[in-house]
C-alpha cells in the first residue's frame, strides 16, 4: 500500500533510498489504458494552438483598426494641438471598443477558451484586458472632449454636456462607463477582500450592462463603423459574435444541460466539522463531458441565496451516473449546503476548469493539494489514467486529512503514492509544515521527496499565497511552466 508519512527530519529524507521512497511494489492500475498513453498530449497540443489562434485574432482586430484609424489621417492630425487631442481620442476609443467586446467574450464561458486556457488563466486575462479597456475608454472620453473644446479647458465642461445632450448614444454611454466602474472599483483586490463572493458575483454582471451601453453611440457617430463597407462588416461581426457567445454559452447551453440532466440531491456526508460531501444523481449524465479535476456552477434551487452561482469543484472522478462536491463553509452560500436535502433540485453551469487531464503531457504526474482544496486533487488521483506508482499526492492538511481513508483506498488499489504533510506551516515563506528541518529549503525537500519532480507534469490547488509558494518551489526545482497547472482558492 503506497501511502506513508514524509520523514520530517533533512538526515531522514536522505538516508531513506530512492526505490524504497517511489516504489511502485507489484500492483498495477487496473484502468490504465495502453491507448491514454498514445493520446497523451494530444488535447493540449490542440489547446496550445487555440491559444495562438485567440491571441492572433485579438492583435489583428486591433492592429486593422489602428490601420484604419491611419488611413484617416490618425498620425498625421498628430501634428496639431486640436487634432491630435481628437486623434487620440479616436484611436482610444477604438481599442477600447475591440477590447470591450474582447472582454464580453473572455466572460461567456466559451468552452473552447475555458478547455484552451483554464480558469486561473482566463481570470488572469479578464483583469488585464478590463482594466486596459476601462483606462482607454476613460482616456478615449477625456481626449474627445477636450479635443472638441479646442483644446482649451475651460470650455470642457461646456462641451461635455453639449456631447451628452446633441450626440446620439453618448448619454448611454456614459451610463455604461458608470456600469464598468463598479465593475472595476469592486475588482481591485482591496475591495474584493470586503465582499462576499455572491455579492461580487452579482456586481459583476453589470459589466455586461456597461458593455452594452458604452458601445451603442458608435453605431450612430462613429465614423470608423460607416466610413467603408469593409469595416462595418468588421464591427457588426465582432458585435454579433459577442453578443452570440453570450446569448449561447452563458444563457443558452445551461438551460439546454439542466433540462437535459435534470441534477438532484441524493445525499449529503459531513467529512469533517466545517465540510460536507454532496452527491448528485441525474438523468444521462454519461453525456455530461465533465473531467475529473474540473469544477461547476451550482444553485440549490428553493433556498436563500438560490439565485447566485457557487463554483465547486468534483470531489471523485464522474462516473456517468453521479457526481460528487464537496463543501466548506467559508460563506452563506456553502454553508447552507449542510443542510441540503435528498431530492433539492439543482441548477448547474459547467463544466470549467483546465485541471484536467487535457493539460496533462508527460505519463507521470504528481499532485498537490492544501486544506479542501485537496478536493480536485482527489478526484485527479481517482480518474487519471496512470501505471502504478507514476502519480504521486502531497496532502498539505494541518488538523485533520480530507478523504484519509479514500486516498488510502486508491493507494492499495491503484498505486498511488501518498506523501502526508500535516500540521501548521513552519514559516510564512514556506508551504511546508513544522517538522521539516529549517536547514532545508521548500525546493531541496521536494526534490528529496519526488526525485524527479522536473520530469513530471504538476497539478496543484490549495489557497492563493499557499499556491504561488509551490509554485517558486516547483520552479526551483527545475519545473517548466507549461507542466504546472493550478487551480487556486481567488476571485
């Protein structure tokens, strides 16, 4: 049975042999599939081009509307005072219209872009390209404005509310603006840190209402959307494909899979004091492509709180006939699944998530895991396809393991090699507990661990500033980037 305590001591680690700490002892995995292997890499490779084909498309949007914004004496009105104030303020408006609408489709769940580039990624994303985009429509207003004026400030007010008042759509447009703004103000990390996930879940959305709003006026007044048959095709694609990802993939697909699944309670387990295992039953869920490692948007309909989305991740590898979560009560929302009931009707949105096999590129693999975030993890240990002994788990847990005698299970049955690290964490700059030998750095103690870490591919998930230390390890520790896959505990 491959599951064992870590040796605390530096002297421990070393005396203990290399075969004897990573051996695969005569079992084999049962489910492992000569034909996973010769796939391997296949659905990553297929994500790696989709990521240079968004990126592509992005910078092409942008550089033909520079293009375009040249072509009508953008550089050359440069050489004036008046013009280039207005100039600017052209070439501002159109980037942040391409990347406004960019945005919109970054939020519409596309699963194409979540398969492609993962949450922790696209959320990455969605922050830069929003804050991009609200500092170039704000400097796109400013530089209109004073360029109307004739450059003088003094006349700006005037000529602000003579643009509010005469131009068609601009009224609107500063509502959006006002929309975008909360949107933005809520975003700073400062602020985030004072709400509730549902509540800044729910502000969120008007980003969608700000969108709409703030982009209307270049229908009526924007010279760049009429100027030549050529670009009002452009503006109108990028509208419509907008617009239909969000009418699709965040309205359309999830009423398709809940009237098609159907999903309810069928129990709930307390794992521990302040988490709770939620099993949920359904009709054809073998047609539900949802992966082991991957997370979903759940409403338990006919309770406080049903209308706001809560991301959980699956706890055990889908089955095709149930799914299970798990739960901890960090906030309203989880905690009230404590006390969900057999039959609850649940609303879901999903599956997301890259912390997957579809990552995966190397056989052997490796896991971390901290706390409940240990969850995706377990269901990674259950439904990678891995020989005996190639997939190892490091299970950070300071009071008690999560799913302790379920990882045992796996490790008699298939394998895996557990690496328990339990108790507090030794100092803030370290990932590791007490007990560890301070003499030995995070990265050194990893290596001692698994050998050869660097050769593996890495899946981790715990909490933020707990991820970006395995992180600095792994990456000391000889590991590219491009085999770490994290999902981490932020919004």
């Amino acid at each position: 049975m491959h599951r064992r305590r870590t040796g605390f001591s530096h002297e421990a680690i070393r005396r203990e042999p290399q075969d004897e700490r990573m051996s695969t002892g005569t079992r084999t995995m049962p489910a492992y599939d000569v034909r996973a292997r010769a796939l391997l890499g296949r659905r990553a490779r297929r994500d790696s081009a989709v990521r240079l084909l968004a990126g592509s498309t992005l910078w092409l949007s942008l550089l033909l509307v520079t293009y375009w914004w040249d072509v009508d004496g953008g550089i050359r009105d440069l050489t004036g005072w008046t013009t280039g104030l207005t100039s600017l303020g052209r070439i501002t408006g159109l980037a942040a219209s391409v990347l406004l609408l960019a945005q919109v489709v970054v939020m519409a769940r596309v699963p194409v872009l979540e398969s492609a580039y993962g949450q922790d990624r696209l959320a990455r994303l969605h922050r830069i390209v929003g804050f991009t985009s609200f500092n170039l429509m704000v400097g796109h207003i400013v530089l209109i404005t004073w360029g109307y004026a004739a450059g003088e400030l003094s006349s700006t007010p005037g000529t602000f509310w003579q643009l509010l008042t005469q131009y068609p759509g601009v009224l609107m447009s500063l509502g959006g603006t006002a929309a975008l703004l909360m949107v933005v103000v809520t975003s700073v990390k400062a602020a985030r840190r004072r709400l509730r996930y549902e509540s800044w879940h729910l502000m969120h959305l008007y980003a969608y209402l700000g969108v709409g709003l703030a982009l209307p006026h270049q229908l009526w007044t924007g010279q760049q959307f009429l100027a030549s048959p050529a670009r009002t095709a452009f503006w109108w694609t990028a509208w419509g494909v907008a617009a239909g990802a969000v009418v699709w993939w965040r309205l359309g697909l999830p009423v398709v899979r809940n009237l098609r699944h159907r999903l309810v309670v069928d129990s709930v387990v307390r794992e521990t004091d302040d988490i709770v295992s939620v099993r949920l039953t359904g009709r054809r869920l073998d047609r539900l492509r949802v992966e082991a490692g991957q997370f979903l948007g759940f409403r338990f309909l006919g309770r406080p709180g049903w209308t706001r989305a809560n991301p959980y991740s699956l706890s055990a590898a889908p089955d095709g006939r149930t799914l299970r979560i798990s739960v901890q009560a960090v906030g309203d929302g989880s905690a009230a699944a404590f006390d969900l009931r057999r039959g609850t009707r649940v609303w879901f949105e999903g599956p997301f998530g890259r912390l997957s096999a579809r990552a995966r590129l190397r056989p052997k693999v490796a896991l971390i895991g901290a706390g409940v975030g240990i969850t995706p993890i377990r269901a990674l240990a259950e439904g990678l396809h891995v020989a005996s002994g190639d997939c190892v788990l490091l299970h950070r847990w300071q009071r008690e393991p999560l799913f302790n005698a379920e990882l045992a299970d796996l490790a008699a049955e298939r394998g895996l090699v557990v690496l328990d690290l339990p108790g507090p964490r030794r100092h803030d700059g370290s990932w590791l507990p007490h007990g560890v030998d301070p003499r030995v750095d995070d990265a050194s103690a990893l290596r001692c661990w698994v050998p050869d870490i660097a050769e593996r591919e890495v899946f981790v998930c715990g909490p933020e500033a707990w991820t970006e230390l395995v992180r600095d390890s792994l990456r000391a520790a000889g590991l590219p980037d491009d085999r770490l896959h994290l999902e981490t505990f932020s919004w």
